[in-house]
C-alpha cells in the first residue's frame, strides 16, 4: 500500500471516527469516553519491504539473504578439506624428497604414490566416518518413530551417503594433489622445480581458502591467509626435516637428472 495514501484513508477514518465520538463538535465531559479503536489503527503494510507482486522477500527461504549456510556445512567441509590436505600433503612431499635428492624422478614418484595413497586414506576415512555418523542417526529414527516403516524410510533419505561422501573426499584430494604435481614433475632444475611446486601450492591454497569462505559466508581474507600460512608452514617444516635427516645420514643430494 502507498504510505501517503494510507496516511490519507487512516486520517479520514479518524476524523470520522472523531465526529461519530462527539457529536455537535462538543468534547464529551467524562473521561471515560475512548476514540474507537480504528483511530488507533497502526499501518503495518507501509512499513513492510516488499517486492513487485506485493510479497515481503523474507518469506521464501526465511532471512534476507535466502541463503542456508548450514545445509552447505556437510558438503563442503569435505571438499575443502579433501583439496586443501591433498595439495599440502604433496607438495610437502615433493619437497621434502627434493631436500635429498635432485632428480625429477624421484619427485615424480613420490607425488604420484602421495596422490594415490591420499585418495585412498581420505575415501575410506571419510567412508568409515559417514557410515558410523550413519548408523547412530538411523538407531535414534528407529527409536523416536516407534517402528513405523514409512516414517524411518522419509528419514533415512535425508541423510548422507557415505559412498558419496568417500568418492567426494577422495576426487577432492586428488584434485588439490594435481596442482603441485603438474607445476613440478616438467622443470629439470632442482631449483626452479621446487619453486614451481611451492609457487604452484601457494596458489592453491590461497583459491581454496577464498573459495570456501566465500561458500561458507565467512571472511575471504582471513579464510584465505591463514589456509596460505598453514601451507608454508607444513612445507618448510617437511623440508627442514628432511634435510637435517640428509645431513645426519650423510645422504648425498644428487645433481644427476
């Protein structure tokens, strides 16, 4: 409703109103005398955000923004995880290999048995995981719908799979594993390759951690520095382990290619 035309219709309803109370123009002498209570009448609609066909856009999804940032909970939890633990794991991996020896072909080979036992731990921790998650929710169904067969089957297919959940996890894994492993495994310098991999990381990490603030609805700067300092952190720690371990073993780094 258009708020001067509202204000217009309730003040013609009040002075008629008004004029009905008192008669003759004349206040009544009692006090206990009230204006009927369309005076009073407060206009809630002109206050109301509404849209084009007149419908207040909150009632659709229940907030303003129409956005359920819980239903995203489960889903990307996993996905953020799974490529953010791939492309660390790797990399660090390939780095710390790369503290003793400088051949590409040992890089190679220990990224690729990284991605693949890494896909593999991820899909079946989260399968075990999911599953157990899984079994507690149906008992409680199976307790709280007293048996019923129709009820329990509504209720089990809202919950998650957990085949899905460990394909998920494991293609996530495998996907953040990718980066590092690609930017490294063609440069021939030992140097330049393990910038590669770090530049390569650093990259990712960042994207990851932006990308899942920015789904999760949290602050993408803070999201995606402290994804970014985590990762330096696991691989400077990798290669500082590995090197001292070459030094005390007196393992020679390779120059061979």
């Amino acid at each position: 409703m258009d708020l001067h035309l509202s204000s217009h219709v309730h003040a013609a309803a009040a002075a008629q109103a008004t004029a009905s109370a008192f008669p003759n123009g004349k206040k009544a002498e009692s006090t206990d005398v009230l204006p009927p209570r369309a005076v009073v009448t407060i206009d809630v609609e002109a206050g109301a955000p509404t849209n084009a066909a007149g419908d207040d856009p909150r009632d659709a999804d229940g907030d303003a923004g129409g956005v359920d940032y819980m239903a995203r909970a489960q889903w990307l939890r996993a996905a953020v995880l799974g490529a953010n633990d791939g492309l660390v794991s790797v990399a660090s991996l390939m780095i710390g290999v790369g503290a003793v020896s400088a051949t590409p072909k040992a890089m190679l080979v220990s990224g690729t048995a990284g991605l693949v036992a890494g896909a593999c731990s991820m899909a079946i921790g989260e399968f075990v995981s999911v599953y157990a998650q899984y079994d507690m929710e149906v008992s409680q169904i199976k307790r709280g719908d007293g048996g019923e067969e129709e009820e329990e089957g509504a209720a089990r297919d809202g919950l998650p799979s957990p085949t899905q959940a460990a394909l998920a996890s494991a293609l996530a894994f495998a996907f953040g594993a990718l980066l590092p492993l690609l930017a490294g495994v063609f440069v021939p310098s030992w140097a330049a390759r393990v910038a590669a991999v770090c530049a390569a990381t650093s990259v990712g990490l960042a994207a990851f951690g932006v990308a899942g603030a920015y789904l999760g609805g949290a602050s993408m700067l803070r999201s995606g520095l402290r994804v970014l300092l985590g990762g330096w952190f696991a691989m400077l720690l990798t290669f500082a382990v590995l090197r001292l371990f070459g030094t005390v073993f007196h393992i020679q780094v390779s120059s061979s290619v």
